[in-house]
C-alpha cells in the first residue's frame, strides 16, 4: 500500500466504556480523497470510531494518525478535521452568515476573504441568498446546508460527518445525498461518513466499512461488499438475502436445501459446514418444468414498485424470497435454478457455542456467570477450569426470564431459509447462538437453559494442547 496516499490511519484501535469493549481492535486505512463511509446497526460503535478521529474520545489501546502524525494526545481543535453531526448544533442567535463564518472570525481572516469565502460555500451547498436568514426560520434540510458549509468553509482535510441526514424526511435525504456526492467532488477532500442507512452507504461510498459488536466485518468497494460478503452478518446487513446453512462437498460443489449445487468456490475442504448467501434477484423462477434444479409453492407474491417480490416454499420445508419482473400467483407450482456463480458461499464464523467456565462440583459448572446442572464428567472435578460446547439447536429459550437458569436478550436475528438463528446477549454480555423455529423479537428478554445432556465439557487445557 502507498502510504503516502493515506491520510487517516487507525492502528489497532480499541475502546471501553467502563467494563463493556465498545471497540475491539479496529485498524482502518482511508485514503485522501476517499468517501469511506462506517455502516453498522445502531450500538456497533460508528459514532465512536469518528470520535476518536475527531478527537472527542481517546482510544485506550491502538493509535490514531492523520497525515502520519500521531493525533492521540492531540486536541479536537488542532486536528485537520471538521465534523457534522446529527443535530444541526447551529448557534441560533446568529444568522445564516455569522454560523458559517464564527471559525473564521476567530481565527482573524480579513473580513473580506470571509464575505469571499462564506459565499462560495453557501453557493456549494445551494443556499446562495440565505445569508441574512434566522437559522430558526430554516427547514431542517436548509439547517443542515447550513451545518454543512460552516464544517467546510474551514477547508478541512478531512470531513466527518455522523447520520447528518437523519433527521431529513425521506425525499429530501435523497436530494441530499446526490448534492453530498457532488460536493465531495468538488472539493476533493476526504469524506468519513457514518450512517446505520446500508442503502445510503451504497449510494454515497467509494467505500464501505461494516461494523459489529465493535468489530470491523469486512471493508470494501460497495459491489464487493454486496457481492462478495465475508459473512452472514454483512449478507443479512447489505440488502435482502436467501442465507442457508450447507456443507461444502468439495471443491465447486455445495450442498443446501438438500441439493448440490455447483458453485465456483474451492479450497474450504471436504464436507465442511460452510454458510450460503443468494440473492433474491439471482434465483430465476419458472412455472414448473423439469429443467428446474429444485421445485415450490408460491406463498406470497407483493409488487415492489419495480419488481414482485415472491416467497416460495420448498416441499423440504425452506422458504425463499426471490425477486423478478413477472408475477406469479399464490399457490402456483414453480421450478427455480441458481446459477454456480450466484452462490456465495462463507466460512462459518462458529460451529457451535463454547464457553469458558469452572466447574464447581461434580455436577454443577458455571458458565456465563451462572450456575448450570452438568453430568458428571470422568476425570473433571470441583475448581477445574473447562470448556463446555453447546450446539445452537440446543440452547432453550423461555419467555420469561425466571424460568432461565440465566438471563439474556436478543441482539440479532438471522432467518436461514427453515429456521431463525438468534445472537442473544447474557447478562454478563457473553453471546449464545441459538437456532430455533420460533419466532422471537429483536430486544426480547429471555430466559437460557441448556440440558446437562446437551453439554460437552472438556478441561481448558486438554482442549489447547489438542
Ligand atoms: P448509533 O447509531 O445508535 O449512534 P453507534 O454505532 O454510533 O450507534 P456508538 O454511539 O459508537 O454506536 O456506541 C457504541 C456503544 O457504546 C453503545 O452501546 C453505546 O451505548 C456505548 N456508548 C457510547 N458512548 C458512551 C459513553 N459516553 N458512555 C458509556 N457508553 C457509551
């Protein structure tokens, strides 16, 4: 990489809040010039990430350098970034005219360079005769026209801008997002866009950095990301996805919804679990022929503006959704054919649950900060350290939370063609996968049991010399 080209580096960055790990080593190149744009759910960490670039948080491991120098002990004003946040933060005794230029003032520009350079901003961001305006008599959309060209009459750098269109009705975020676009273009300087909008990411970016629990998931050009994502977490986040559990047979050859299928992926092994992503526009629907890879029953069929949008069930008992631009009636019989280089397929991130845990009598371990009954285990004993693996259809989940032996809650909710898999959240913040039939809500509290038949445990050092 040309290093000379990069003009914010983020080195193994990480972040608490107290004991919870908001960022857990995060490293991030982003070149000048460039629209990068952090895409995440709502929690992840995005906001934080540009903070620690603007300087309003300092990382806690991990360094931070813009122009190759070393920014962590540097303070937000001295740094050669401007930010744009949410909320407008208009100072709104002051009008359109002495908003934009109150950094310029205080840095002693000539006043005439000021009027100069007010103007060229205002006519940038379109609001050419609004200088005299009360920012309190402004739309929401002019208010943030206005944010926008105070952060760049300054010529920073770097422009950060956190959800700055938010706030903005639908019609208008899209005007916004077009004129974002010219603007970044025009100015040529380098964008770092935060936004939990995966359509707006895709619009806006050069590129997209996906971000989870902290984590980065994958960053890349938005068609990579859409076409090539690394896991079910960005398949899921990116768009609309058929996402299946297979097993690769082997070299170009996968097996789902219990077919084989040919793919162009290799070098996963033989017989390995893997993950599958397929798009809804890359499986071709046709009234039922035996030129079909596999057949269905349409179960829903709803007009998208451009396309319909069809669900389909397999006699196995998976349902799909496909997209085309031809209708096809409820209950109608279909033959469907994925073609080997739609079929995306990913290595699984997990096989199983595995917990850290100590046992504390022959029956008893404890594993997410909690107390579960256990079978008697050979050769394990009172105050050993083990390693209990759990199968995620193993996990039970009750309604209410008492009758758990622990407490969580859903954080993640993944559909898999003939089942959900959920990341629930224990109350220590330790996550359990679960794949179930039932239907549960994001944000659900729940209760967490898991059988004594349906651990195995093994003793923490056995498994790491294994
Ligand atoms: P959103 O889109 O909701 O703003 P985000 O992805 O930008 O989410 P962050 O704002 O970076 O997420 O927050 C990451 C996590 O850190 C969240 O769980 C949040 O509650 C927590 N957090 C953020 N700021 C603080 C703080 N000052 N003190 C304690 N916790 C914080």
């Amino acid at each position: 990489m040309n290093k000379d080209n990069i003009i914010i580096s983020i080195d193994h960055v990480s972040k608490w809040f107290g004991d919870k790990r908001v960022l857990d080593d995060i490293s991030l190149n982003i070149k000048k010039g460039e629209f990068v744009t952090i895409l995440g759910p709502s929690g992840c960490g995005k906001t934080t990430t540009l903070r620690i670039i603007a300087g309003f948080e300092t990382p806690d491991e991990g360094s931070i350098y813009i122009d190759g120098e070393l920014m962590n002990k540097v303070q937000p004003h001295k740094r050669p970034v401007n930010t744009v946040f949410q909320r407008y933060a208009l100072f709104p005794h002051l009008n359109v005219f002495d908003n934009i230029a109150f950094g310029l003032k205080l840095q002693g520009v000539a006043k005439d360079e000021i009027e100069k350079r007010v103007m060229r901003v205002l006519k940038m961001v379109g609001m050419t005769d609004y200088e005299w305006r009360d920012v309190d008599s402004l739309s929401g959309g002019q208010q943030q026209r206005v944010a926008i060209a105070r952060a760049i009459v300054n010529r920073p750098a770097v422009l950060l801008l956190d959800e700055p269109l938010s706030a903005l009705d639908h019609k208008m975020r899209k005007d916004m997002q077009i004129e974002l676009k010219q603007m970044h273009k025009q100015l040529g300087i380098t964008f770092v866009y935060v936004t939990h909008d995966q359509e707006e990411a895709l619009t806006l970016s050069d590129t997209v950095v996906v971000m989870n629990h902290g984590v980065i998931q994958q960053i890349g050009s938005p068609t990579d990301i859409y076409n090539e994502p690394v896991n079910c977490f960005v398949a899921d986040f990116i768009g609309e996805s058929n996402i299946f559990n297979a097993i690769m047979v082997e070299d170009r050859k996968v097996s789902f919804m219990d077919h084989e299928f040919e793919c162009v992926d290799e070098g996963f092994g033989e017989n390995v679990p893997v993950d599958v992503v397929v798009r809804p526009e890359d499986i071709y629907i046709m009234p039922k022929t035996d030129k079909g890879q596999f057949d269905g029953v349409v179960s829903s069929c709803i007009f998208k503006g451009v396309h319909y949008e069809i669900i389909v069930n397999t006699p196995d008992g998976y349902e799909l959704m496909i997209q085309d631009y031809n209708p096809f009636e409820v209950g109608m019989e279909v033959s469907m054919i994925i073609k080997p280089t739609d079929i995306q397929v990913m290595k699984k991130e997990r096989i199983c649950n595995t917990f850290e845990g100590e046992m504390i009598d022959d029956t008893h371990v404890e594993i997410l900060d909690c107390e579960f009954e256990c079978l008697k285990q050979e050769g394990i004993s009172a105050g050993d350290k083990v390693l209990v693996e759990v199968d995620f259809d193993k996990v039970e989940l009750t309604d209410d939370k008492r009758d758990g032996t622990c407490e969580g809650d859903i954080r993640f909710i993944l559909y898999k063609a003939d089942h959900y898999q959920l990341s629930v959240r224990a109350l220590n913040r330790e996550y359990i996968y679960v794949d179930t039939q039932d239907v549960w809500e994001d944000r659900d509290i729940v209760g967490i049991n898991i059988r004594p038949e349906d651990m195995r445990i093994k003793l923490k050092e056995a498994k790491s010399q294994a």
